[in-house]
C-alpha cells in the first residue's frame, strides 16, 4: 500500500516547530541571560559569519556511533589506530576503525540506532565506516546476525566477508558466516531481502533462502543455494532479544533512532512533569547519584573526551536529551520524538580543568550535566548547521537561543552571559584529579570534594584544555592477551564501498603523513570490487539448492535494478516473486517484501525515519527474570542467552 505522506508531513512539521518554541525553566534562565546582551551578539555577527565559512568546506562528526550494549564471556576490543587490545567495556560508542573480538564460548551485541548487531563465538568484526549515511562491516571470521529496522538511500548496510559483499536491500534479519580458513561464506535471509556480489556478479537473496559462497581459485567462487535451516541456540537468543526490543514502551517517548532507548523500559519510569512534557527517572539508583558521575571518561577520536556510564542503561540518557532536578531527583527530558537525535559524546558543561586553574583541592577538572533547553557548543570543530542540529534534535530550544549562547562561549569565549541551571544545583557538580580524568579512573571513587562558593566562582567553558594520554583511549578497559588469531586481523575482505579512513591513535600527531598513513591502513583490509551483474533470480532455484558458479552470469540479465527509497520494517506480508517487485517498483517501497519470522508477537511495530512521524509502540515488554548469579548482575531483563557449550555464566551484560 502506497503512503499517503502529504496528510501528515504538514502536521509534523506543526508539531516540530511547536515543540521547539516551548521554554523550560533552564531554556528560560540561559536565554534571557544570552539574549540580554544584543549589542554583544550583532557585533559579533560578522565573527560568527566568518567562523560558519571556516566550517563549510569540512566535514562534519557523524551524528550516531555504535554502542557495545551486551557482553557474555571473553570479548576484548581495539580502538581504531591502536596496537593493543582491552577488555571490552559496556556503554562504550565505537566509531569508524574499532575492533571487537569474541572469543570462544563468547557473544557480544551492538547497536547502531534501531540496528541490531550480534556476534557469536570465535567472531572478530571491524567498523569500516559508522556515519549517518552508512554502517559497513567487515566479518573476517565467525558468525553475526543482523537485525535491521530501517533502511532507505541514505542509509545503507554492508558486511565484507573474504570473498563477498552483503548489502542489505530490506529491513529484516540476516545472518553471515564465514569459516575459519575464510574460503566459506553462508549467508541466510530469515526476513529481509540482499544482494551478494563478489567474482564480478551479483545475486539477489530473499525471504527463508541461503547461500553458500566458497573459493574455487582463481578468483572463482562457488554459489550454492537453499533454504534457511532451522534456528540454532545462536539464532533463538538473538530472536528473544528482538523480541523485547520490538515491544520496548519508551518508543512511544523517544525515536527509535535513539541508541539505546530499549534500555529504559525496564531501569525507570516515564512520567510528565510541568515544563518539560514526558521525562524519564531512572530507579534503583545508588546514594548520591547524580548524572555523569557513576562511570568514566575515555577518549574517542574525533568526538574528544567522552563518557562511559556503569549503568547498564546508561548510553541514551548521557549522549541526548538533557537533565532536570525534578520532584524529588533527577529526570532525563528527551527531545522531540519525531527526529533522530544527533549523538554528542557527553552533554555537559566544563568547570576550572584550564591552563593553571587549581581547585584547593588540588588540579582537577569538573563538570556539571546540561539542562533542558541550554544550549551545547562543541568543543570539537563543526559546522554551524551541526551545533543547531545536535541542540535542536535533542532539546526544546530554537535556533535563535542557540545563535546567542554560540556568539556568547565559542566567538566571545565569555560564559559570564550564559546561566546554567544545574551548576548551582547541590551536588550537580562533580570534580575529579586530572589523573583520575585522564586515565579513565572511576569517577565515584574518586570525586574531590569542592565548598559550593568555590564551585560557583570558578570558570565555565564549553572546551576542555586536557591532553589525552596513551591510556584515555581504553578508557576503563583493562589489557588484555585475548585477541584475534593474526590470520584474522590481517585477511583482506570484499568490498563495494570504499572504507572511510582509520583515525589516528591518541599518541599520534595529525601531520598529513599520519592521516595518509592511517588511511593506507584501512584500504589494506579490502579488496574493492565495482557492482557485479546481477544474475537472474531464476538460475537459482526456490525450492532446492544448486551449485552456480560467479563466472556463469546470463549474459541477457538484465543490469538495471529499481531500489526502494525507504524501507521499514511492519507488518508480516508474505514474500513477493522478485519480477513482481521490480515491476510495482515504488507501489511496495514501505512494505516488506519477506515472510514473518516465527514469534509470539506475529507482527513487528512500525518503525519511523529520522524526522518523520512516529508510530507508538504496540504493547510493552514483559517483565523478565532477573539474573540469580552475580556474574550476571549488570544484566538488563532482556532474556538471558542460552548457555553455551562450556556453560560459562556471561560475565557482564544487559
């Protein structure tokens, strides 16, 4: 069924343009005081002008990452540019160039919005690209099962094995393996639709069919096609956990582009307060508890300086929205719904922390949680167009407010004009050691005690002069032996995109010879491949496997293939023939062209695109059981992964 789109596009504008007129308590006290100082702002007109023309020829920071949400066993990572492997840490972002490893007997899960990544043992995956136009993956060795929401042109999913590239055509659930020696690659579409391509061609992969991909030599690959096998242990865990993530109540606050939103169902309620709408409260929250206190600080090029909460809910709430002392604690307000939010890696102000500055205490750095509608200014290098994007898809303030508090801190380098709410807060700010900060040190353990009238004459910024060391990049990962097999952290894959370039480690200089060299890395990991000829779905038949090999492409196929604009994930249609796909063409775009997996649910939640109207969500997730062994304490209530083969409890995870 075709959408009608014009019907509401002009209601959710409305609504978008009055969500972000409304003024809470904070937007209130900052802008008045930012707004105060007219003369200030149109003097610095000209500064501002000039700085937004520095910033339009570069490239802005993507506006999501992805996040390592669950760990079962020995999984270690690798930040990209860095030689040594760490214990992997719950709530990191992984970007562009990291590595994950999991080990045997082991399991890991990420997410990237509303996407779903999930390793199985003996898996080693590297994040090619993460930006807000792609996620590409390369697979060098194990199994991952993917579990993709949404897809439209500018979004696109591509996992590199050693001989093929699988591209994600349909929102639905995927699994690719690749053997040990990396000569095998099984590819299985239980809902969805894909494309493979290496060997110079290209197949198509729907609904309950599987392909197996080996090496023949001399460049020749083998195809083999049947049906998708019945589920194993690895499978049913991944379907339990979409499960609950399809019927997760915070999508009905939140867009499901919100990484990490699943989370909140089962850690807080939702509630309205006056001023600001819909607010989330976290629960069983220790004595003291203040935002951006309970975990660490790592660094993570390019972003800088970025938090890493303990609680196994804590990504969403510290990297959008803002924090509110409300009633009797601490709420998270969101931003509006009906956008996706722009990642920020930690929405904070900074106090003292500069050249020569001391606390009584000692040096320290401090820092206190941003407030609905105050205005956050990276202290990275962007554009003007990204600081109204990261403020207005993350809070209810307008472009205005936004103008005057930048001229104000980033032109003016003046906070003198700028109030924020929770600095005055008691217990709003936390002050730790430099060396606490630096080295990824627990924060809890280790805050500085500082008077409240030192705390409020002390310098504001918006930028943190702290120079990383070799240790800020792990964060409060600890070294570890554990590692891919060198085969595996060396074999090439195939690729149709070219891999985004490396970032530099933390010890490295940014001479253009370094991000050469960086780069050059990234190119070594793949063997780039141009689009293959499509090969005629009906060379492969439906119902039995059947050997082809890539060099036996009809020569009459047709090359030209129609691409849906946005695909999302709702309803259970039955899976379409292929010829009656490229033939209704846009008629289909927003129906899935797949058979339902088997689930008690027996439908899937409609899902939205960033800025586009949300459909709430259908029904809410169970309560589950809470994990008996203190190994799996830090759980959420997802459902428990069976247990693996060595009966090895998941060491931490939600």
């Amino acid at each position: 069924m075709k959408r009608q789109r014009p019907s509401w596009t002009w209601a959710v504008t409305l609504a978008v343009l009055a969500f972000l007129q409304q003024s809470s308590p904070g937007a209130r006290a900052q802008d008045a005081q930012a707004a105060s100082d007219t003369q200030t702002s149109q003097t610095a007109q000209s500064q501002t002008a000039e700085d937004q023309g520095q910033n339009t020829d570069q490239q802005d920071l993507p506006t999501r990452v992805a996040r390592l949400k669950y760990v079962d066993g020995s999984v270690s990572f690798q930040p990209g540019g860095e030689n040594d492997w760490a214990t992997a840490v719950l709530n990191r972002p992984l970007v562009t160039g990291d590595n994950l490893w999991a080990d045997e007997n082991s399991r890991a899960e990420l997410h990237i919005g509303s996407t779903a990544l999930r390793l199985g043992p003996k898996t080693g995956i590297t994040l090619l690209e993460v930006s807000d136009q792609a996620a590409q993956i390369r697979l060098a060795q194990g199994s991952l099962i993917v579990m993709v929401r949404r897809v439209d042109d500018q979004n696109s999913y591509e996992i590199d094995t050693p001989n093929v590239a699988f591209v994600v055509m349909q929102p639905g659930e995927y699994r690719i393996d690749v053997d040990e020696d990396g000569n095998r690659t099984d590819v299985m579409v239980r809902r969805g639709r894909g494309e493979i391509t290496g060997g110079g061609n290209t197949y198509t992969v729907t609904a309950n069919q599987s392909a197996t991909i080996t090496s023949a030599g001399n460049d020749q690959l083998k195809y083999n096609a049947g049906q998708v096998p019945s589920p194993d242990a690895l499978d049913s865990w991944a379907l339990d956990r979409d499960q609950t993530e399809d019927g997760s109540d915070s999508a009905n606050y939140v867009s499901r582009d919100m990484t990490g939103y699943e989370d909140l169902d089962q850690n807080g309620t939702w509630s309205d307060v006056a001023g600001y709408g819909m607010v989330w409260q976290p629960t069983g929250i220790a004595m003291g508890w203040a935002p951006y206190r309970f975990g660490s600080w790592t660094w993570v090029a390019p972003w800088g300086w970025t938090w890493v909460e303990n609680e196994p809910w804590g990504f969403a709430p510290f990297h959008y929205g803002r924090w509110a002392l409300a009633g009797n604690g601490w709420v998270w307000v969101p931003g509006p719904s009906m956008v996706r939010p722009a990642y920020a890696p930690a929405l904070v102000g900074w106090v003292g922390g500069g050249p020569g500055f001391h606390f009584s205490a000692g040096v320290g750095v401090g820092w206190f949680a941003l407030a609905p509608g105050e205005v956050f200014i990276p202290g990275y290098r962007v554009s003007r167009s990204y600081v109204n994007n990261v403020n207005v898809t993350n809070t209810a303030v307008n472009t205005v407010r936004v103008t005057n508090v930048y001229n104000a801190m980033a032109v003016n380098r003046d906070a003198s004009t700028v109030t924020y709410a929770n600095r005055n807060v008691i217990g709003g700010v936390t002050v730790v050691s430099r060396e606490t900060f630096v080295n990824g040190g627990s924060v809890a353990r280790n805050v500085m005690p500082i008077p409240s009238r030192e705390l409020a004459t002390a310098p504001v910024s918006n930028t943190l002069a702290v120079e990383p060391v070799r240790s800020s990049a792990f964060g409060g990962g600890k070294p570890v032996a554990i590692k891919p097999p060198a085969a595996v952290i060396s074999r090439q894959v195939v690729a149709l995109r070219t891999p985004a370039p490396m970032p530099r480690s933390s010890g490295q200089s940014s001479s253009a010879q370094s991000a050469s060299a960086q780069s050059a890395v990234g190119q070594t990991l793949v063997r780039q491949q141009p689009p293959g000829r499509p090969v005629p779905v009906a060379q492969r038949p439906r119902s039995q496997g059947g050997v082809h090999s890539f060099g036996e492409a009809d020569a009459e196929s047709n090359p030209t293939k129609s691409q849906p604009r946005v695909w999302e994930a709702q309803g259970t249609g039955e899976p379409e023939p292929e010829s009656k796909t490229s033939a209704q063409g846009p008629r289909n775009r927003n129906q899935p062209s797949s058979a339902a997996r088997t689930s008690p649910q027996g439908t899937m939640p409609s899902l939205h695109p960033a800025a586009a109207r949300v459909t709430p969500a259908r029904g809410t997730t169970e309560t589950q059981k809470s994990a008996s062994t203190p190994a799996q304490k830090q759980q959420t209530p997802h459902p428990a992964a069976p247990k693996l083969e060595s009966g090895t409890a998941p060491k931490k995870g939600h």
